[in-house]
C-alpha cells in the first residue's frame, strides 16, 4: 500500500464493510479497497504479520492502512450469495447492536 491510500484528513472516512479498512469517499471512489472489492475507532496497521492485534481482528493477511475497529452497516444480500457463491467466508464487523 503506497501512502497515499492512507487518508490525509479525519472528516469524511468511511469504513469497508467486509474488512474495515478506512479511506476517505474519495478514495473509495476512485481506488476501492485493496483487499476486497460510518466506524466507531481505528487502529493502524503497519506490519501486518507481527501485530497481535492484526491476528485478533483476523487482519494479518491484508494490506497495510488503517482500520476500523468496529463498523455499523450490512452489505446487500446480492452480495453476501455472490461472495459465498465464490467461497469467500464473510465475518461480519458490525457491532452497533452489542
């Protein structure tokens, strides 16, 4: 991930409902999320590999950036049939109702 995917103001971010990382709408727009096609918190992620944290928020394997700790939202059940129909295990990170 090059620095410029790492958003340059805290108005306006917005999370990725399937992994959490956070970027500006712009930024979204115009690049979408590098590990996959409205947050409480977020954390850094700038090795991956080594963090405890990456490995308890199942994160290890993406890209480095910044995440949300928590998202509120669904994805549409279009998608939740095509990313099971592709075998990809979606974990939800919605904790607005806790």
């Amino acid at each position: 991930m090059s620095f410029d995917a790492i958003p340059k103001d805290l108005r306006g971010l917005r999370a990725c409902l399937v992994c959490s990382l956070v970027k500006s709408f712009d930024q979204f727009e115009t690049d979408g999320c590098e590990n996959c096609e409205e947050f409480l918190r977020m954390k850094a992620l700038t090795t991956p590999t080594d963090s405890w944290v990456a490995k308890w928020q199942r994160l290890a394997r993406f890209t480095r950036g910044i995440y949300a700790i928590s998202v509120s939202g669904t994805l549409p059940q279009s998608t939740l049939r095509d990313m099971k129909n592709r075998g990809i295990v979606y974990k939800s990170r919605d904790r607005s109702q806790r």
